[in-house]
C-alpha cells in the first residue's frame, strides 16, 4: 500500500523521531520509517497512531496507487517565478487544518465576484471572533435552515452587518449566529 506518511511529516517539519515520540504509546523511529517507506505493513491500527502523531485524518495517509498527486510546480518570488528547488506535493486543503473541519459552499450563479461553479472553502470561527475578520467573507446561519454570506463589514455586539457580494444588494444584519465561517481559500473551475 502505498501511504503518504513521509510526504505529510516533511510538509510539518517533523523528523522520523518526532512522529514516534508523538505516538502512543510511543515507538522508535526506526519503526515510522519502516512504515512510511512500506518495509512494515500499515494496519489500521498504525494508521490512526501515526494520524494522531501528525494531527491528520487516517484517510489522508493513503494514496492512490493511479492518481499522481497535486505537485509544486513553481515559486512566486519578487524576481519572478522560479523551478522549485526539490519535487514536493502540494499541501491540499484538507491538511491545511487538522483540528476543525473545512464547509464547502458551492457557487450555482455568478454572484459579484464569485463565478457559477466556483467552490468557497470556509473554516469555522466562533462568532465572538467576528472583530477579528472584519472585511472578510464569511457565511452565518439564519434561521430555518437558511444562511448569510457577504463582507463582514461590522461584527460587534452579537450583530453582524454583512454586505453581499452582488452588487445592490442592501446590507444584511445577522442577530446572534450559533457559528461563523471565513472564506479561506477559492477554488475555480477553468
């Protein structure tokens, strides 16, 4: 099975000896590389040990055999874009943040600045942050079921003003909402 156990330790940084003091109970480093190069069988069990170990979800260990992964493929620097000095994976969204999970709002109709087919990645905030992501976009929940996205253009109190992306739109005052979610990261269709 092919896993991706050193891939996601050198993108934290992390040293084989890191990772095993990490697990527990914890284990030698000698056993993670064994692991992570497939020299030794990765059971369940070792799966959600080393997951643990490097704050990840179990299933982001696995790679398919088929699918080659996203690559870095070029630097952004201020002298221009540059080779990158060694072949690495692109970090997905998913591994961005390990202890909360991503919301995902599909864009249907071209909307100010969005585009039909877009997908809005959000990360959960509590609301008591709301200062903090001022003229950010975020989506609140409403009542019903329903929700409101727009530019936090004032979030004190336990009210939100947001001003929403499609021009004309009046502003939108959001009473108290149980939870927040800032746009992080677009995700375009071409």
């Amino acid at each position: 099975m092919i896993n991706r156990i050193r891939d996601i330790r050198l993108q934290k940084g992390l040293t084989l000896a890191d990772v095993a003091a990490r697990c527990h109970p914890p284990t030698t480093a000698q056993t993670i590389g064994r692991l992570e190069t497939g020299m030794r069988n990765l059971s369940l069990a070792w799966m959600s040990r080393i997951a643990k170990a490097l704050e990840v979800e179990p299933e982001r260990l696995l790679r398919s055999e088929t699918k080659e992964p996203a690559m870095i493929v070029a630097i952004l620097s201020e002298n221009g874009a540059e080779s990158p000095r060694a072949r690495r994976e692109a970090m997905l969204p998913s591994d961005l943040s390990a202890e909360t999970a991503w919301m995902v709002m599909d864009v249907e109709q071209s909307c100010g600045e969005y585009r039909a087919g877009d997908q809005v990645w959000l990360r959960p905030s509590p609301p008591h942050e709301a200062p903090r992501l001022l003229n950010r976009d975020v989506l609140a929940p409403l009542p019903g079921g329903r929700f409101a996205f727009g530019r936090l253009i004032d979030g004190n109190g336990g009210r939100l003003m947001l001003l929403p992306p499609a021009s004309g739109q009046p502003v939108r005052a959001v009473e108290h909402p149980a939870w927040l979610a800032v746009a992080d990261l677009l995700v375009r269709k071409l």
